[in-house]
C-alpha cells in the first residue's frame, strides 16, 4: 500500500516536472531572444503577459526592434495597447520610421492614431513621401470635373494634388475624399466664373492658383503641397442646349394652346350644327300648323277659295322663278370666266 502511495506521487511530481520544465523552456526561449537581443525582460514579465491573454512572443519581438532601433518603450505600454485593441508592431514600426525620417512622433500620439483606426505606418511614409490623389477619383465611375463658362461652353478638367500627411491633425482630420471633393468644388467654382471658356484653356494655371488659395487642407488629415491640372477638354455648348430645350418646350406649349383652341372650335361647331336642327325642327313644326289653320279658316267663312287658288298661283309663279334663276346662275359664272 506505502509503496503504490509513493508510486503515485512520483507520478504526479514527474508529471508537475514536466509541466514546468515544458513552460519554461517555452518562456526562456523567449527571454533568452531578448536578452541576446539586448532588451531586458524578465521571466516574470513573460508569465504575467501570458496570463494577461497577451502573446510575449509579439510583445518581445516589438521591444527588439525598438531597442535595436534606439527607442526605449516599456513593456507595459506595449501591454496596454494590445489590450486596447491596437497594433503593436505597426507602432511601433512607425516610431522607428518616424525617427529615421526626424519627424516629431511620440508613443503616446502613435497609439492614439493606431486606436483611431488610421495605419500610422502609411501615415507617416505619406508625410516622408508625399502621394499624389487623383481629383476626381476615378474609381467613382467619373474621370473629370465637368462645369460651365459664362459663354455656356462646357469644360471638362482633371487635377492631380500632391499632399503629405500632417501627423499632428490625423486624429479627427478629415480624409483623402474631403480633399478631393473641395478641389472638385474649387475647379467649378473657377471655372463657372470665368468669362470664356477660351480663357481656361489658355491659362489652365488659374484653376490650380484660385483652388490652393483657398486653403483646402484646413482640418483634414492632410498638408496640400501643389495642385496640377492634368488635363482641360471643352465638352458639350450647354448654353445651346438649354436654348434649344426651351424652344422645344415653348412649340410644345403652343401647339397645346392651339389644339385646344382646335378642340373649342370644333366643339363650337357641333354647337351651332345642332342649333340649326333645332331651329329647322321648330320651321318644320311651324309648317305643319298651315294647313290646320287654313282648315279652320275655310270653316270660319275668313278663306274662300278663289282665295286659295290665288295663294297657290303665287307660290308656283315663286318657285319658277327660283328654279330659273337657279340655272342661270352657272351660266354666268361661266361666261365671267
């Protein structure tokens, strides 16, 4: 019994040996690469960082290359901004960079750009070597900037702006679209003032010089060092266009009015066609009545009958009349001719 009892326990300190001979193997690794490395950390750091859910390998391999880099940072700090969410070694990176390229970064304003979500690493290579931006993007689906002269001409335009990361601003500083959309605006600002478009084209220099006047860089992330225009094309005469449009609404419009005056007329037509029915509907009833009032006068003794047959002499005579007169009349319009 005694001696399955001491079995027992060698196993599990065996096993414990184990265990600590595997974790710090694992963790003088690491301290023994920063010691030769020149950066002091101790074990104890490492077991801390571990147990903190933060990776000692990163961490260590970032105070290398600062150390190696002339820049002293604490293990701490590095600690804090990993938790934070940030990215260690792209700080750190930029740190070196920075210092390389004699640009005033501490730690403190790096971690604050990192955690701002900006890459502060292709921040400060921009303000080392200034990019060009396109304007307008030509990404967006559009490749100029299109506006209209006074003459109503229209003039396409393509800048190209040359601007260096301003470190001091990018936190909170506005972004490369900011640029981009005052340069579009300033290009048909310019443009839109001027008097021809014959005056752009010959002097492309006055977009550039009325656009970096205005001080377009003011509260973006970003320092404008020169505005180029690219290129000046002459588009479509809007002027024109617009003149032919309104004359085109102006015959729509008056061949509205006239059809509705057409339609009045016509409508008034019909009026009048049905009056004459009516009125011929009114002689028809009219004629109607003369017999029944000659009947009444032959039984009232007022029409005898020689007096009838006088009445119907005269109408007879009366449509002879008209029916010769009739058929001369073609006959001298004939001899007129």
């Amino acid at each position: 019994m005694g001696d399955a009892i001491w079995g027992f326990l060698l196993l599990v300190i065996g096993l414990f040996g184990m265990i600590f001979f595997g974790v710090f193997a694992y963790f003088f690794k690491i301290w023994i690469r920063a010691l030769m490395s020149g950066a002091r950390v101790s074990i104890a750091n490492l077991v801390g960082m571990k147990l903190r859910r933060v990776p000692p390998s990163l961490i260590v391999d970032a105070i290398i290359m600062s150390s190696k880099a002339g820049i002293r940072i604490k293990t701490d700090d590095l600690e804090s901004h990993y938790l934070a969410g940030g990215n260690v070694v792209n700080v750190v990176r930029a740190l070196i960079a920075a210092d390389k390229a004699n640009i005033d970064l501490g730690f403190k304003k790096a971690t604050a750009i990192d955690l701002a979500g900006r890459n502060i690493m292709e921040a400060v290579q921009t303000s080392v070597n200034p990019r060009v931006i396109d304007a307008p993007d030509p990404s967006k689906g559009k490749d100029t900037v299109d506006a209209v002269a006074m003459d109503g001409i229209q003039v396409k335009a393509k800048a190209r702006v040359t601007v260096r990361a301003n470190i001091d601003r990018l936190v909170g500083g506005a972004t490369e679209e900011t640029i981009i959309a005052r340069v579009g605006e300033g290009i048909v600002t310019t443009i839109g003032s001027a008097e021809s478009h014959k005056r752009v084209l010959e002097n492309p220099d006055m977009i550039s010089q009325r656009v970096l006047d205005k001080g377009l860089d003011s509260g973006t992330a970003f320092e404008i060092l020169s505005i180029d225009i690219a290129d000046v094309d002459v588009g479509r005469n809007i002027g024109a266009d617009l003149q032919t449009a309104q004359a085109q609404a102006d015959l729509q419009i008056a061949q509205a009015k006239a059809e509705e005056r057409r339609a009045m007329a016509i409508a008034y037509e019909q009026e009048m066609k049905a009056r004459v029915q009516e009125m011929r509907a009114k002689v028809v009833e009219a004629e109607a009545e003369v017999p029944r009032a000659m009947a009444e006068a032959f039984r009232s003794g007022r029409l005898g009958v020689m007096d009838y047959y006088s009445m119907k002499n005269i109408q007879s005579d009366t449509e002879m009349r008209t029916s010769i007169a009739e058929t001369q009349q073609p006959e001298r319009k004939r001899q007129d001719r």
